[in-house]
C-alpha cells in the first residue's frame, strides 16, 4: 500500500480521476468490498457467529441465506469471511469450498470440484467408490489424516443454492446435510439463495437434515437510507492519496444528493428496485463520464444515465424499421382490436393493409408479396410477433399463426419518434378508416 | 468530431483512427470507451448492446479493441454448435492453444472455469478482457445455466473480464424466469439518413469524383429511404445499379456536373428495383439467354421472384391442381365441384353463412390421399389408370415443397397432405391445360 | 422425401431384365429366358454391342448438351476467385458476399444426378480441386452438414496430393474427424491456408491441373445437391457461419433447383440471402433434351433397332405424363431393345447391313419356318404370283436369297425414311396451327401409324404450302436440299436442285409477278394460333376458288411442281414400316410388356395374383375357368374370391361360412357328411388370417355402422 506514505500530496489531477475510476469501478464491480454491509449489521452477526463456532469450537451447521438478487447475499458472506479470516487460527484451521450452481450442473461434477478444492485428488487417485456418500465420507476422512485427532472444519458455500435442489435425487444436500447432523466432521454448509421458497424445493429427507437457519436480507429499507447508500458507495475513503481532491469530490457527491431533480430520478429508481445491482449500474454509468475536463458527477450525468437504463427497449428497435414494417405492425394492431387479440397471419395482415392501400390514392406501398413476406419475416426475427404453436413447421411461413408481442403504447410512441413517419401512416394507425 | 473519442489510458492518435474508422458512431464508441474505462480498469462484468442489422455493434467492437490492442475473444453464438467451441475459443485467444488443449472432452461449465482460473492465476490481467458474444441470442437455446454464468463471469472466474452480448433482440426476451445478474444495456440506434449519405459516400468508384458518386447516393436515398434502411442493402443496391447511373456518362451524352439529366435517366429503374427491394434481385446474362429461347415473351430484366413457372408433367399438373382444390375447398362442397349430376343442391345451405373469413387468407387444409386422387380423377381430361408413377409423382411433389406432407413420414396409410403453392402459381398451371381453376374454387363462388 | 427416392428407385428404375443384365452370366440368364434357342448366342451379342452403341452415344450428347451451361458455370466460378484478388470496384462493394450459382434443373429429378457429376468432375479438373457435394437427405443438422463438407473438401484433396502430404493430411484429417464436435470452418480455414501456401514451396500439385497451380488461392467450391429439400434453419445457419470466413476463405456455393427461383427466397430470410452474391443459370429444359436425344437415336438409319408406333406412345408419355425424365426414357429404350432380342428370333437380322447379310445367308431351317409366319412376309407373298408362292413356301434357299433382298430393301427404307421425314417437318413445322405436329416426332410417329398422305392433315399442310410465299418457301427447299445432300439420295436432290435454280431464274426473269400471295399467307401467317381451325379452313378454301379463277403463274406452276415432288417423295418413301416384308426383325411392337414394366399398376398385379394365384404359384392344378377360384388355392385368394360377391359392407359370419364350405370341399370330405362346412378353429383361424391380410392390403376396412361388419374398400376390376 503505497498510498498510505503519500497522504495528502498533491496529485495531478487526472492521476486524482483514474485514482477515483480505479477505487469506484471495484467497488461496482464488488471487487472492493466495503468496511461494513450497509445495513446488515444483524445478519452480519448472526452468520459471523455461526461459523464461527464451526471454524473454533468444531460445531457443524447448515444455514441458508436467502434475499433477492442483489441484496448483497453473497457481499455479506465475503464480509464475513473476511472477518473470520483476520483470526489466525481460523485461517489455519478452517477449510473452504466454494460451489456454484450454475457451474456445478450435477453431483459427479460438484464431487470433482470439491475433491479439488481440498486438494486431495492425489489422495484419491484413481479409486472407484460404491456411492456418492462413500466417496464424500472418504474426502472428509481424509482431511483426519496428519498429526491431529480431530479433523479441521470445512465450510461449503453453495452459491445459486436452488439449483442444487434441482439435481437427481439432491444427493449432494443430502450428504452434505447429512454430515452436518452426524458429530463427526465438524462443517458448515451455507447455501445462497434468491429463492424464497427455497425450502420448499428440498425433498423431505433433507428438508428433515436441515437446521431450519435461515438469514432473510429482505431489504425494508426506507428512501432516506437508500440516498445514504448512493453516497457511501459514491464517497472516496479517507486514505485517498490527494486529501483535498477526496474532500471536493465527497462534497460534490453530498450536493449531488441534495439536488432535487436527482433526488426525484433516485426516487424513482428506488420505487422500481432497491437492490445494489441496479444502483451500481446507474452510478457506473455516471462514473463513466467523470473525466478530466469534468472531475465530478453533475446531475445531468445521472439524469441521462437514468434515462439510459430506463428507456423502452422495444421502442428503440421499432424506430429502426422501414416503413413497410410499420405498416405491417400497424395492420396488426388493427387487427388486434377487431378480433379482440386473436392470433393472425401473414395474408391477414396483407390483406388489412391492402385496404388501406386501396383507399389511398398513392402506390407508394404497394409491394409484391415477397417483399412484406421478407419485412413479416423481419419482425418474426426481431420477436416483435411469436409464433402461436412451436411445431409449425409444416405450415407455410405466410399462414402461420402469430401474436404481437407489442402493446398500443409502445407503438404509438415509436410513431411519434419515428424519423420522417408519413402522416397518412399516422393518421391510418390512429385510426383503422383513416 | 475526433475530439469525441477522449479516454485517458490511450494514445490519442489511436483514438483519432478508430474515429475516423467509425464514422456517425463516435457517440456509441465514445460511451462504451468510458465504460470500458483504462485498461487495467475494471468494466463492467457485462453489457448488451441490441440494435437493428447493420447498425455497427459488431464493426465499432471489433475496431476498438483491435485498434487498442486490448486482448479480447469474439464468439459467434452461431458457429457454436456446442458450448465446447465456444470454450475453447474463448481459452485459446486468451491463452493460447495448450490452455484449449486442458479441456477435457465435452467440458462442462465448471472444467471452464477451472481451466481459466489456472491460467488467470498463472497471467493475471494486466488489462481488462473481453468476450465478445455475437448473435447472442442463440445462447438462449444452449444449456440453461449458460448465459447467467456468462453475465456473471467475471465474478466466478474473479478475473479483470467482460462479457459483451451483441444481438438484434431486445433483453427482455433473454431473461431467465429466476431471474439473473442484469447487465448494462446499451442501445446501438440506425443510421440517420445524413448518415447513411455520409457512409455511403465514402466508397466511392476510383474513375469518378467523390461528388459525383454522393450526388447518386443522394438520389438513391431519395428514393430507398423510405422503404428500406439497412446499410447493407443500401450498399447493395448502390453497387448494383451505379453502371446504370454512369450510362450516359459512358456514352458521353451528359457531363458529370448535369445532375438533373442522370437522375431522369436513372430514376424509373431505380423505382422499378424499390418493387423488389430486399429481394437479391440479381440475374446472369446467360439465364436471361435461356430464358428467351424458353417462352418467347420480351426477357426484361426480371428477379427471382418474378419467375415463378415451373415446367411440370402433365398428370402432375393436374395433381397439383386437384391438392389445391382439396385444400382450399371444403370437403362436404367437393360433391357439388365434381358431381356430373349433384341432384339439387340449394345455394343456401350450401353457402355456409357463418363462413366469413375466405379459406385464402386462413391457408390451406390437409387433405387425405384418397380424397386427393378422386378430384384428380374427376378434374383430368383422360381416364388414368392408378399406376405407381401417378403415385411416384405424389411424393417428388413433396420433394419439390409444392406438397406438403402433413402427417408423419412413416405413417404409411391415410397420408394427409397440403397444398403450398400461391394462388398465381396455380392458376398459370392450369391456364397451361385450359382447366379453369377459379370455377372450382369455393371462395370464388 | 425419402419416400420419393424410393418410389422412384423400385417403380420406375426397374426393368427386371435389366438387372439380369448386370448380374453375373447374363448371357446364360438371357438364353434362359430368350426363345428360339439356337441363335441366342449370336443376338446375345448384337443386343450387347447395340446397347453400348447407345449408352456411349447418349452420354455423349448429355455432356455436349450441357456443355454450354457448365462452361458459363465454371467461367462463373472462376470469375469470383480471379475478382476476389484484384479490386474492382464492384466485386469491393462485393466482397462480403458468397458468390454463389443458382442452377435451375427442371423437375426431372433422376437426371439430375448426371449433371451435378460431369459438374463437379469439369469443377475438380478445370477450377479447383476442391469441391464438396452435399445432399439434403444426409445433413439433417448443422453439425452433420459441418461434417459432410469437410469430409467431402479434405478427402478430395487427400485423394488429389502426393504422398508424402497424404499422411500428414491423414493425421490432421483424423484428429480433426475423430472430435467431430470440432468440424468447424475454423479447422476448415487453418487446413485451407495450410495447404494454400505449400504450392509455394512447390512441394506438391505436379498432380494438379496447371490452372491450379498457377493460382494461388483455388476457390471451395460447395454444391447444394437439392435446394427444395434442405431444412432451411440449417441452411441459414451454414451461410451465417461461412460468411464470418469469407474473407479469409474464398468460397462459393452453387444451388441446384429444382422447381423456380423463388424457392431461394422461400427458403432464406433476406438477412441470409443478404449475405449471397446470386447468379443464375438454366440448364436446357428436358423436353429439348429429349428432342436431341430424339434426333441422335431413334431418327437415324445408323441404329438398326426400331421401335413401332405403339411402343413410341407408351414411352412418350411416360415421359411426357408421368416423369420428364430422359434417363428414364433411354431406359425404356434399353428394355424394349433386350425385350425384342429375347423374344423375336428373327431379331438376328437386326444389324449393320453387312452382318445382316451374313446372318440372313447363316439362316436355319427353323428361322426360315420363322420367316414364313411373319404376316409382313405373308403380305408380301400374296403379292407375288402363283409359282412364285409356293416357290417361297417350298424353297429354303429361293426364301434366303429373297431374305437377302428384302433385307437391302429394308436398310434402303431407312436410309431414305428419315431425311425424307426431315425434308417434310421443314416444309410443315412453320405451318400455321401445326397440322402435321411442332415435334418431328409426332410427324415420325403418324407415319410409323398409317400412309401419311392418306391422313387430312396431310392435305391441308399441302393446301397451306400451296399458297406460300416465294422466298418463304425457296427458303424451305433449301433446307431440305441440305437434308438430302447429307445423305446420298442423289437423284431426288438433282431434281429439287433444278427446280430451286428455275426459282431463281424465276427471280431474275419476273419480278412483276403480283404475287398476292404473300398478302395472302400473311395474314395466314400471323393468325398463327390466334385464329381457330375452322375460320382458317374458310379463308384457304376462297383463296383456291380465287386461285381457280385466274391463271396459274410461272411461280405458282413451279411451286404447284415442287410440292407434287414433295409429295412424291413422301408416297414413296414414308410408307409405314408395317409394309416392308421382314420388319418384325428390327421393329420391336409389343406395347404391353413395355408399359407393365415402365409403368407398373401394383394394384391390379396384386388383383390378378389374387384371382389367379397359378400365374405366381407356377402351380397349373389352380388353373381354372373364368371366373371362379379353384378351391384348393390360398386361403386368402379364396377369402378374397368370396369377398367380390359381398356388397358395400360384408357380414364377417357369412363370409366365414362360405370360406368354411369352400375349403371342406377342398379337403374333399363329402358333401352330405355333417362335419361338412363346419367351422372348427383351424379353419377360423386360417380365415382370420386372410381377412387381416386382405385388410393390410386395403380391400377392405372394419367399420362402426354395423356390428360384426367389414366395408368393402374396391370396387369392379379397379
């Protein structure tokens, strides 16, 4: 840490911005883990307590923590280990295996890994076991050998823990539960999880092996504290190299939440969600435009930065379709309202658009028909229409059934951006006899 | 405009080519820059960027990191048949082959994350690394946990790494019903039509003036942009009918300067191609030739979809013409169609009130075989004898897609059919054996 | 589209005999089946050598037919490697997209398999060796699609390179195949530049064609057999990938299409067919094929085999109904040329002149006998006075000096038939409204039917050239004088010559001549097709009474003179065959075993051998009369017997008491003993089994409107 020496020197002031960029890009990128979870101090504790007495007094447990995503489930546990970790004979005597659900995709696969991250493959070798609980009974036996008697505690952290659940015949929790019951190897088995209904996933013999723990980080969390997460994430720490740089910045972050029309875009954030996540990428995207020329966060950025996050994805592509397409869209919307959201296909809407053809005068539009089968095409790849049934590859593609995956507003609005929309179009979709 | 592309961490005049490289794109590639941030900055662990075809996410990508010589992996979802290609892709342009070589055959997620971790611990990331997923959409159909862990890369392999999906669909469509690790969205707009000139123009033919090839461009938008703004077809459209543009100008009649003239001249063609446009209307000399020597009419410069005709046996003709009557007409009406003498059939119960939308716009019907052969028999002129040909030709219909058969290949007895060809087809091959079609059709009557 | 294949390949690839042929000891296979045993040997032979004849000659014509498509092809193929290496400005702007050929085919699928081989053949030996040919029906999904190509691009270059490379190709091949998952054009394109850059170290290709070698990059060339039958998702998915390493790998497609262009564009989304570059080419449409092949084979006095009006019939429209199939069409040409060669004794005349000779003079008492039977020659011996009669009844070495004649004059009338017939279709086929047919061959076969000039037709063609216009018609004899030089007929050409000089004299002397007749013909002329029959029938009549009116002219004396030797011509040359004594030796005229082979009815095959199980069973003791079935025959004949008596629906417990009667009677346990027609469960068994089999067949089918009932599915002889 050279940081700490050169305290309070001055630093130019793009080395102060990539100083900034460099501190709050990990910390959106939960590299940087803060000092303490915001407003978890209770399941902070709760936890820490636990595996504790697994790593120390050699006491098995089972918990699970269970919250949305990105309440800061798996930042909590990290903290925690991380405490853990600062007591020496913890870090000696304590053994880590990390599991994920996403990358374990079954018990032989989720065997391997922990076989290797207790490194005990040579052990192993190329022994052929009866059954999984064998095999795993032999890992932790294995972990006995050496001068000790009792053997070290071993914490497994099961990341995505619901899809554990979805593994044949849940042998993995079985086990692991299983052990944990049995006063024989001292472990603990932490389970993460954005599931609620977690428990109702396991089957009954291991739903009967689990100590029902479990550590909600339900976020009930009021605006006021929220606005106080934005700047904590937001402020430089003290040991930041330019003192005074570190001082202008916090403050502008301060102003910044003071501001009103940022403090109405934040509200609505938080009405949509309260999670880290989405705040983190709403900062990044402020942070991003904090340059030498502007070493600070103005409101502007965060207004449009919110406007990036929150805009109509569906909009944004329907203003990119030529005017044929529209048209298209157009005629099934109409259609939508005359047979009351029915499934259409493609002569259909041909058809309705013939007629609006026919009482216009101008024959701007009128395509062959494989030119609106490639714009009806078009739309199918984009999914702005869906197939009605999947096995319709027998019928042919002008007579398959299909549904608008788009509502009148959004249609309507990308009407209006539209660049250069002809004003019969627009009259035609404001009404179907236009 | 090159003042755009500002990020400390690089040289300037690096930035200044990619901007140059990336014209009416700054705006996208100066946003992503700053997203991407210095090099040993971290990113973001990952970004979706959707758009129409054509609108430069891939292009502005590619430059970027090649320019920046930034380490980076580009994967097409499409050329992954299996996960594995894409591991391995990924591996080997981060690490080199013998790191692909570690994967054991058929690896799953977790032998992929292993592999990396190993090689991350042995080079750490001095810069930030990037994969590059095209046609992202694709990995909606791979294994389901593969795109979550995917968005979550950078947490589970704990490396300085990006995931960047690139796809023409909208996010919503690719959220897993769980829900997963949202990523940055960033929406790549379409070209604006002074953009589109401003691309367009820069490829300009080598013996002619940059104007003069952006006066074209000019008039080309003027008529395409209503109808069709895909660069890509643009282009395509540019290049197929510049020579006509410069005819005049070959011939020496107009000057360059005299816009007016070359737009009269070019401009019927060009509104005769927006009939076709989108359909690669391209036809080769020696076709056109062939074309002549087969029907005598006037061979004008016609695409693939004018031609249409298809030179059928004569039974097959009428089989064809009796499937589509099968699937088009409904069966109880069949008696009335091909009955010499149907007694007395009342219109009004025979024209069904509730009916109101045509069989055309609803499409045809399956149809089973028997049914098929006894309008065959009923519509063909000569009396025919069920020979094994008439049964072969059933099914080389089927092999030609004008037939369709709707039940299952090996369900051999009762096969149904359908009939897929348009209306004009049918109606062309029956004028070729004066069967007047439309007199049997129900939705004629 | 399996399903086609195979109903094509067991229906219409088949004439039985022809598989005899391949087999092992044809020869004895051939005198097994053939009568008249003594000559067999010998027209074993003949038939061999004229069938070579003909194979050779029709695989020439394919090839030259196709010349002219194939060469645009290859030059198109070359073209887009060439442009891919200098820049012009139009292959830049294209340089994205994968050049690709659209070949339209025609619907005559069985041929098409010829062409794609003499295509990729021209391909590998002119363009480059590197030419992979796919199939529908092999690449159901990408992966295999993947697999075919590379496995198609590498074997043809691990066949092309020497040795010492073909190891190592080996080695990289199977360790790339073994993965199969890794068939990816990466590999492809690694594997390309590889074996690109050895020819700079000069290592390999002295195997190669030069234009090979001297270019540097050999396009890779992909043939998509048939297009129709692809599954499209597969096809997308391919052209995406191989437009990521077009750069890199100079590629080209060539589509083979079945049905019409627009199939590119049902198949591909434009986001695919964006990404091809599309030319198209029309290979020559069947029915001109077959034209040619027409001209080459059947109308030429050099193949002595012959086929009669009937048989013509059946294998025109087999062509023209059922299939537009030419190979097919040869084929039906081969088994009518085995058929006649096993079956007509006499067919040993049926040869080059010379050798017929000699054959004739080599005649065996039993063929003489022969030759007396043939009613051509009972014809021709009426003809002949008394003595002359029973001399040729009596005499064999009088007949064989005869047959020798004959012989002569039937090779004569062959060599005069077809230019005559040639000079004839000239002078008719521009006719309006086509009186004597478009196609020499419908002109070839009224006069193999009946005397040409005695049809209607005929006459008003006449009528219709009797009022031609000079030049016209000049241009016409003309024709026909080269038709005839062609040949050695000279007196007749003398004579069409002095005539067509005295036109010209004509010419030089009278151009004051009013001909009205061009402003007669004209409008003749250009009522073609428009006008029906009738009104034209009308107009022709007039102007021959205004004709009568007035004088003739010295044009019109001159013409009236050339048509009267047109028409002298045609009398005595295109009588039909029927008239020459000995024509049974070359004209093959049994229809029927033709069109039982070429276009088979299963069902009524499956009827007769039901009605008449001896014919399959060689067994003569279920030889009975008409009618009824012998009561011994199989259980389901006999079930299938009693079923014809049955209505609409038939009563399952009638049935089996009738089948119970007919079988006891067969046991032949009397009539008048109790036991008699009792069903015991052997015989219900047996019945059950014949009716289920019956059901397989689809005579009948159970049905709900009556219990205990079957419908009856066929109906009278059908």
């Amino acid at each position: 840490m050279s940081k700490r020496k050169l305290k309070n020197a001055h630093l130019p002031i793009g080395e102060c911005v990539s100083q900034v960029h460099q501190i709050l890009r990990e910390r959106f990128c939960r590299h940087q883990l803060p000092e303490r979870p915001a407003g978890l101090e209770a399941q902070h504790k709760h936890l820490e307590e636990l595996l504790k007495r697994t790593a120390v007094h050699g006491e098995s447990n089972s918990v699970l923590i269970v919250g949305p995503r990105g309440a800061g489930k798996t930042t909590l546990l990290r903290c925690v280990l991380r405490e853990l970790s600062k007591e020496t004979e913890v870090q000696k005597n304590l053994l880590q295996v990390h599991l994920n659900g996403l990358l374990q995709t079954d018990d032989r696969v989720a065997l391997k890994e922990i076989t290797r991250q207790l490194h005990l493959e040579n052990v192993v070798g190329d022994k052929v076991f009866g059954s999984f609980a064998e095999n795993l009974a032999f890992l932790l036996e294995a972990l006995k050998k050496g001068d000790r008697s009792s053997s070290r505690p071993v914490l497994f952290v099961l990341d995505e823990f619901d899809l554990f659940a979805h593994h044949k015949n849940q042998t993995l929790l079985y086990n692991l539960f299983d052990v944990s019951q049995a006063a024989q190897t001292p472990i603990a088995v932490v389970g993460i999880s954005c599931r609620l209904d977690v428990l109702e996933l396991l089957e009954k013999r291991v739903k009967s092996r689990f100590s029902h723990r479990q550590i909600h980080l339900l976020s009930s969390l009021t605006f006021p504290q929220y606005l106080d997460r934005v700047r904590a994430q937001l402020r430089l720490p003290d040991d930041f190299p330019d003192g005074s740089f570190a001082e202008e910045w916090n403050a502008s972050v301060k102003s910044l939440c003071e501001d009103g029309s940022v403090d109405e875009v934040l509200r609505r954030h938080f009405h949509s969600s309260t999670d880290f996540r989405s705040m983190h990428a709403l900062l990044m995207l402020c942070l991003s435009r904090v340059s030498v020329a502007k070493p600070a966060i103005r409101p502007a950025d965060l207004l449009d930065a919110s406007r990036l996050c929150s805009a109509d994805t569906k909009v944004n592509m329907l203003r990119g379709l030529s005017v044929l397409e529209l048209c298209l869209i157009i005629a099934m919307k109409h259609l939508n309202d005359v047979y009351r959201g029915e499934p259409f296909n493609l002569q259909m809407v041909h058809n309705e658009f013939k007629k609006f053809l026919q009482r216009k005068s101008n024959s701007m539009y009128n395509f062959e028909h494989p030119v609106v089968m490639k714009a009806f095409e078009h739309l199918q790849q984009l999914e702005l229409i869906r197939p009605v049934d999947g096995s319709s590859a027998k019928t042919q593609r002008e007579y398959q059934l299909m549904r608008l995956m788009l509502d009148h507003s959004q249609i309507m609005e990308a009407l209006q951006k539209y660049p250069q929309c002809p004003t019969d179009i627009k009259q035609w979709a404001a009404s179907a006899f236009a | 405009m090159a003042g755009l592309l500002q990020q400390p961490g690089y040289e300037e005049e690096r930035l200044q080519r990619i901007s140059e490289l990336l014209p009416c794109r700054e705006v996208q590639a100066g946003l992503l820059l700053s997203l991407m941030g210095q090099p040993q900055q971290y990113c973001y662990p990952s970004i979706f960027i959707f758009g129409h075809r054509s609108s430069g996410k891939s292009h502005v990508l590619n430059v970027l990191l090649k320019e920046l010589e930034l380490p980076h992996a580009t994967v097409s979802c499409v050329e992954c048949v299996s996960a594995t290609l894409l591991f391995e892709e990924v591996l080997l342009s981060f690490f080199g082959s013998d790191a692909a070589s570690l994967l054991p055959r058929s690896p799953s997620l977790s032998d992929f994350v292993r592999v990396y971790r190993l090689h991350r611990s042995q080079f750490p990331a001095k810069q930030t690394r990037y994969v590059i997923m095209e046609k992202a959409e694709l990995l909606r159909d791979a294994e389901a946990n593969l795109l979550p862990a995917l968005l979550r890369f950078q947490e589970l392999v704990e490396d300085n790494v990006a995931v960047i999906l690139l796809s023409e669909i909208v996010w919503d469509t690719f959220r897993p019903n769980t829900g997963c690790f949202e990523p940055l969205l960033l929406h790549f707009p379409d070209y604006s039509k002074g953009e589109l000139q401003q691309i367009l123009s820069r490829d300009r033919h080598p013996s002619y003036s940059a104007e003069f090839y952006s006066s074209y461009i000019n008039i080309l938008l003027g008529v395409f942009y209503s109808v069709c703004r895909d660069l890509r077809e643009l282009r395509h459209l540019a290049a197929l009918n510049f020579p006509k543009f410069c005819e005049p100008l070959e011939a020496g009649k107009v000057k360059e300067t005299d816009t007016h003239k070359l737009w009269k001249n070019i401009e019927p063609h060009l509104k005769k191609a927006m009939q076709t446009v989108y359909l690669r209307e391209v036809s080769s000399l020696q076709w056109e030739q062939m074309q002549q020597v087969e029907e005598h009419e006037a061979g004008a410069l016609r695409g693939l979809s004018a031609h249409t005709h298809v030179e059928l046996p004569y039974y097959s003709k009428f089989l064809l013409i009796a499937a589509y009557l099968a699937s088009y007409n409904p069966a109880r009406t069949d008696k009335r169609f091909f009955l010499k003498h149907h007694g007395k059939i009342k219109k009004t119960n025979f024209l069904k009130k509730n009916e109101k939308t045509s069989n055309h716009l609803l499409g045809p019907k399956p149809f089973p075989l028997d049914r098929l052969l006894a309008i065959f028999y009923s519509v063909v002129d000569s009396r025919v004898a069920p020979t094994a040909s008439i049964f072969s030709q059933i099914s080389s219909l089927v092999t030609l897609q004008l037939l369709v058969q709707v039940s299952h290949d090996d369900q051999l007895d009762a096969p149904k059919y359908k009939c897929a060809v348009s209306l004009d087809f049918i109606t062309a091959v029956s004028r070729t054996v004066n069967f007047e079609i439309v007199k049997y059709l129900y939705d004629f009557l | 589209m399996s399903t086609s294949s195979l109903s094509k390949g067991c229906f219409v690839f088949k004439p039985s005999p022809k598989k005899r042929k391949k087999a092992l000891g044809l020869e004895s296979y051939f005198i097994r089946v053939c009568e008249g045993a003594e000559s067999s040997q010998l027209r074993f032979k003949l038939c061999q050598d004229l069938w070579d004849k003909i194979k050779t000659e029709t695989e020439v014509l394919q090839d030259e037919l196709n010349r002219t498509v194939l060469d645009s092809l290859l030059e198109f193929i070359r073209k887009c490697s060439s442009t891919r290496q200098h820049d012009a400005w139009a292959s830049q702007m294209r340089a994205s997209e994968i050049p690709t050929a659209a070949l339209m085919l025609g619907v005559n699928v069985p041929d098409h398999d010829m062409t794609f081989q003499s295509l990729s053949e021209l391909l590998r030996q002119s363009v480059t060796p590197l030419v992979a040919s796919i199939q529908a029906k092999e690449c159901g999904a990408l992966k295999q699609l993947m697999k075919k190509v590379l496995e198609g691009l590498m074997d043809t270059e691990v066949d092309d390179d020497s040795d010492d490379d073909e190891e190592e190709e080996e080695g990289r091949e199977q360790s790339q195949l073994r993965r199969s998952m890794h068939c990816s054009l990466a590999t492809l394109c690694d594997w390309y530049m590889s074996k690109t850059k050895k020819p700079c170290g000069g290592t390999l290709g002295k195997k190669r064609s030069s234009s090979v070698i001297n270019e540097r990059q050999p396009p890779v060339v992909i043939i998509f057999k048939d297009l129709e039958a692809f599954n499209p998702r597969v096809l997308q998915d391919f052209i995406l990938i191989c437009s990521r390493y077009i750069q890199r790998l100079p590629l080209a497609f060539i589509f083979g299409i079945a049905t019409s262009p627009s199939t590119i564009q049902r198949v591909l989304p434009h986001s695919v067919s964006s990404l091809l570059c599309i030319e198209l080419f029309q290979s020559l449409s069947c029915t001109r094929h077959l034209t040619t092949v027409f001209d080459k084979l059947i109308l030429t006095p050099s193949f002595p085999f012959k086929l009669n009006g009937r048989v013509m019939q059946v294998l025109m429209s087999v062509f023209l109904y059922h299939d537009f199939s030419v190979r097919n069409f040869i084929k039906g040409l081969q088994l009518a040329l085995l058929e006649h060669f096993a079956s007509q004794p006499l067919s040993v005349l049926c040869c080059g002149k010379e050798e017929a000779l000699r054959n004739g003079a080599r005649l065996g008492p039993g063929d003489l006998e022969r030759v007396r039977q043939l009613p051509s020659f009972g014809r021709y011996v009426e003809k002949q006075e008394a003595q002359e009669q029973d001399e040729l009844m009596i005499d064999d070495n009088y007949l064989k000096d005869l047959c020798q004649k004959l012989i002569k004059d039937l090779h004569k009338y062959h060599k005069c038939y077809y230019p005559i017939l040639r000079c004839l279709h000239t002078l008719t086929s521009s006719l309006p409204r086509y009186p004597l047919g478009k196609q020499i061959r419908e002109l070839h076969l009224i006069c193999l039917e009946r005397n040409v000039w005695e049809t209607e037709d005929y006459q008003s063609a006449m009528k219709l050239l009797k009022m031609m216009a000079k030049d016209e018609l000049i241009l016409l004899l003309q024709r026909c004088a080269e038709i005839l030089q062609t040949v050695k007929m000279k007196n007749d050409l003398v004579r069409l010559e002095e005539l067509l000089s005295r036109f010209k004299q004509l010419d030089a002397a009278a151009e004051t001549v009013p001909n009205v007749e061009e402003n007669l013909i004209s409008p003749a002329k250009n009522l073609q097709k428009k006008t029906d029959l009738f009104q034209l029938q009308k107009t022709l009549l007039e102007m021959n009474e205004s004709r009568r009116s007035k004088k003739l002219t010295p044009f019109q004396a001159l013409r009236n003179e050339a048509l009267e030797l047109i028409d002298s011509l045609v009398k005595s040359y295109l009588s039909p065959p029927e008239s020459k004594p000995l024509y049974e030796a070359c004209y093959y005229s049994s229809s029927a075993a033709v069109r039982r082979h070429l276009n088979a009815t299963p069902r009524t095959s499956i009827q007769a051998a039901l009605s008449s199980p001896h014919l399959y069973l060689q067994n003569d003791s279920l030889k009975t009369e008409d009618g009824t079935v012998s009561n011994a025959a199989p259980d389901i004949c006999i079930a299938y017997k009693l079923h014809l008596e049955g209505g609409r629906l038939i009563n399952l417990c009638d049935w089996l008491e009738a089948y119970a009667t007919v079988v006891s009677a067969a046991e032949g346990n009397d009539p008048n003993s109790d036991s008699f027609g009792k069903v015991d469960e052997v015989k219900h068994a047996h019945f059950i089994r014949a009716v289920s089999e019956l059901e397989f067949l689809g005579f009948i089918k159970t049905t709900r409107q009556k219990t205990d009932h079957v419908a009856r599915l066929t109906w009278g002889g059908c």
